[in-house]
C-alpha cells in the first residue's frame, strides 16, 4: 500500500472539474479533506502555550544542541 496526494476542484454544483486517472484493477480508499478558502488558515503560525508565554529564557547557542548533519539541510 502506498499513498498519493491528489488535489481535486469542483465546479459551482459540486461535481469535479477533471477525473484523475487512477491505477487499474485496483481498489482505492480516499479519504476527503476540504481546503479552507481563508488565507488567515494558511498564514497562522505556531504559538507557544499561554502558561510559558513569557517565561521562557535560550540560554546559549541553540544551533549547537543538535551536529549539523542530523539537521537534514538541503545541500
């Protein structure tokens, strides 16, 4: 079993605007997932938790907690 994401658009009735070519003789599972329209879902960021907002102090260089080639860096 492998997974393949697959972006699908639908038309104003709800019917999709291009059927993708699936593999043949084989059964699918498909999971939907709607993409919300509002670009403030895309531009959130990560926020720390109310309770250590604040409170929290970096002490020393965090670039060297971790050998740089576990970092994963293209190259």
């Amino acid at each position: 079993m492998y997974a393949e994401r697959l972006i699908l658009e639908t038309d104003l009735s709800g019917k999709l605007k291009q059927v993708p070519k699936l593999p043949p003789n084989k059964q699918l599972e498909a999971i939907f997932l709607v993409i919300e329209d509002s670009s403030e879902a895309a531009v959130a960021g990560r926020s720390p938790h109310p309770d250590i907002v604040g409170k929290t102090k970096i002490i020393g260089d965090v670039f060297d907690s971790v050998p740089e080639p576990s970092w994963d860096f293209p190259k």
